[in-house]
C-alpha cells in the first residue's frame, strides 16, 4: 500500500496500476469502531463509501467507476480492488490517522 498524500493510497496489487482511492481525514467518531465490527460484508462497504472523497477505480472490464452513493457502486468491482479497499481503510483509519504527524508547532502564548 503506497501512500503519498495523507488520505491517498495507491494500490500496490498487480495489474492494478493507476487505481487509487482518497479517504477523509477527518469525522471518524469512536462509534464506528462497534458499527464497523458488527457490519457484514454489504454493511462494511456501506460504510466504507461513506469515508471515500475520491478514488480512480475500475470494473471488471477496465473502465473507470464513477463515485457515486449507487448502492450497486461495487457490483462490477474486482473482488482484489474490494479487498484492497477494505483493507487500506481499515489501516488508515485505525494506523494512519492517529499517527499522523500535527502540527509542528505549539500554539502561541502571545496575547
């Protein structure tokens, strides 16, 4: 998993090239952490859409998937690009996020 951009994460599996997706990097309440671990499958992409802002995805026949909150969005997707992306998000979030670097300097004390 290549990351080049907080939230950015290109696909490393091959025959993969180009294909990408682009997590929020913020609005990650702790109640996800129950809803994500009682989700089935559907459930897990459900709420896998609701923290994509963009990606470059293609279906099984090599076009480019449109985002969109279509509750087919992943039929046509390659089950190697579902498990990706179900697995970068799982990382980001639970990894990524909390140890992404902050600000570098401390707030002014200056009034």
């Amino acid at each position: 998993m290549a990351e080049s951009e907080l939230g950015r994460i290109e696909c490393d599996a091959p025959g993969f090239e180009g294909v990408w997706v682009r997590f929020k990097t913020r609005g990650y309440p702790f109640k996800l952490r129950q809803e994500w671990r009682a989700a089935d499958d559907v459930g897990a992409l459900v709420i896998l859409r609701r923290y994509i802002e963009d990606w470059s995805v293609t279906d099984m026949m090599g076009a480019p998937v449109t985002l969109s909150d279509d509750p087919t969005l992943f039929d046509d997707v390659e089950e190697t690009l579902i498990v990706w992306l179900i697995q970068s998000f799982a990382r980001f979030w639970r990894e990524t996020l909390p140890s992404a670097r902050k600000n570098s300097s401390a707030p002014s004390t200056e009034a």
